[in-house]
C-alpha cells in the first residue's frame, strides 16, 4: 500500500520512517523542515536501534504528493483547521485515515468535515520527540493500536496492522471507545501535570503526594469512562500505567514540549472535550477540571507575554 505521512514530527516520523525502512512506500508532508529532509534524509535515533533514511519522498506542499492508500495523520490537534488544506489531495475513494492523535472526539469533528471517509484511530504507546530538523528521537515504548471509527474494510485494517508488524512496530486491533479512553488514563494526568509543576513523569511519580493525585486522577478517567459505558477499564489499569511509568526513561510528554517551546496545547480535546462529555452523562471529574483550568491560565500567561 501507499503510505501518506501528515505531520512528520516526533509520531508520523518515527511510524513512517519505520515503515519507509521495512520497503513501504511512504510519503512525508513536511513543513520548516522540508528542506534539510529533501536534502539529508530522516534520522532516527532509536532504543530499539538507530537508522537513516537517505532517500525520502519529502514534500512541502500537499498538492504534489500522490493519492494514497492509507493517510498517517500526526498533526497536533490544535493545526487540524489545517486538514481542510492538507488532507483532501491524498484522498482517493477507499483511503483510510489514520488519526494518531490524542484527545476525546477527535474523530467525531473530522468525520464532520469528511463526510464519506474512512477513519481509525491511532493509539500511540510511546516515548518519542523531536527537537531539531529531519531527527526523531525515540526513548522507549513504541507500540501502536489501531481502532476503526469508521472504516467500511475490514480487510484494510487487518492489512495495515500488517504491514505495522513488519516493519517491526509492536501493533493490535482494538475498540474504538475503549483504547480512546485507555489512552486519556496516561493522557490526562501526566500531560498537564508536568506542565502544571514543571516536572517530568519520574519527578511526578517518585512524590507520594503527587503520585497519589495522579492515581486519583486517573480513577476519574476511569471512572467517566465506565459511566460512559466502556468496557474493559477499571482499577488495575490504573495501577498498571503507573507502574508502567515509573519504569519508563524520564519523559517530558507533548504537551510539556509544547508549553516549553511557547506552542499552543492540546487544551481541547485532552481535556475540556472529554471532560464536557463525562459531566454531560452525570460524571464530574473535578480534580481533572482544576488542572484545565490551570492550563488555560498558564496558556493565556504564555501568549501574553
């Protein structure tokens, strides 16, 4: 199949890149960094084993990329007003759109605006970022599950979930709801706790009083999300995400990059989206709703200054 990258940053780098290693065709819309990647390749710098890609298919315009087969979306949500712009010349009739993005609802407002297209979920599991042009740096984890939101194919996701495992990418098939909210459970508290404290998720977790509120704010992920009707989540998730962190390389999540390097956060769909949707069905979340509000306090001070 033919591969179509939209966002090659710390996520759509490192799957397309691994993708583009293991002999699928791959192509990479780039922005600032289209340049350097035209002309020096992508890097990734990897704990499973580091490797260069001399030859990409680099574009900064996505008017001159072919229609493909499968579109790898790793835009930060606040740039998808960006898709009506971006999208539409990848598309063919049968494409599915992989959303590997993080947040509640985010399929729900893109189906919005494409109508007739077939999207999935991307669950990213994974340490990674980028920080300098055309380099990937991937600390650990790496694991991806695919969940179909509106895909008419199954064959076409089993196809792509092997293709994933071939080009060495840890990879399952999972319900929509249920891996949505499995992710919100790491999401939501770690993301904007190491801004709201200016830590990183070791600093977070070695604290008994903050390791505590993040264990009580993942309850109330859980909590929302069993409320909501999702199977498949309770009490020992939690604890087994925590005990996954504490285990994990010393990370800054994305949001934590974001604040750092003065860009707009995923305010939206990591937490005000998911947070309306629960308080809708009877379920408040209010120590989630404290760490909102203290994002967009300290977003507003950001661009204020």
């Amino acid at each position: 199949m033919r591969y179509g990258v939209i966002g090659t940053g710390a996520i759509g780098g490192y799957y397309g890149s691994k993708l583009a290693r293991a002999g699928q065709e791959v192509h990479f819309l780039l922005h600032r960094d289209y340049e350097f990647v035209r002309d020096n390749g992508l890097q990734v710098d990897s704990c499973d084993g580091s490797f260069h890609l001399d030859r990409v298919n680099a574009y900064a315009r996505p008017t001159d990329m072919p229609p493909c087969d499968v579109v790898l979306v790793g835009l930060k949500t606040v740039n998808n007003h960006r898709l009506h712009e971006l999208l539409p010349p990848l598309l063919k009739e049968d494409t599915l759109v992989v959303l590997i993005q993080n947040g509640i609802g985010v399929e729900e407002d893109v189906q919005r605006d494409f109508p007739g297209v077939q999207l999935a979920a991307g669950l990213a599991f994974i340490c990674s970022s980028k920080t300098e042009p055309g380099r990937v740096s991937h600390q650990c984890y790496g694991s991806i599950n695919l969940a179909s939101y509106s895909c008419r194919d199954e064959a076409l996701m089993q196809a792509v979930v092997g293709e994933f495992r071939q080009a060495g990418i840890e990879t399952g098939l999972v319900e929509y709801n249920e891996a949505r909210w499995k992710k919100a459970v790491w999401n939501m508290p770690f993301n904007g706790m190491t801004v709201a404290l200016h830590a990183q998720t070791d600093q977070l977790l070695k604290n008994p009083d903050t390791r505590r509120l993040i264990r009580e704010q993942m309850m109330e992920v859980v909590g929302a999300a069993r409320h909501l009707g999702v199977r498949n989540l309770d009490e020992a998730f939690a604890d087994k995400m925590i005990q996954t962190t504490d285990v994990m390389t010393p990370y800054s999540p994305s949001m934590r990059l974001d604040y750092d390097f003065h860009r707009p956060m995923e305010i939206h769909y990591l937490y005000t989206r998911p947070i309306e949707i629960a308080r809708s069905a009877g379920f408040p979340m209010p120590k989630l709703e404290m760490l909102e509000a203290e994002l967009k306090f300290l977003e507003k001070n950001l661009s204020d200054t």
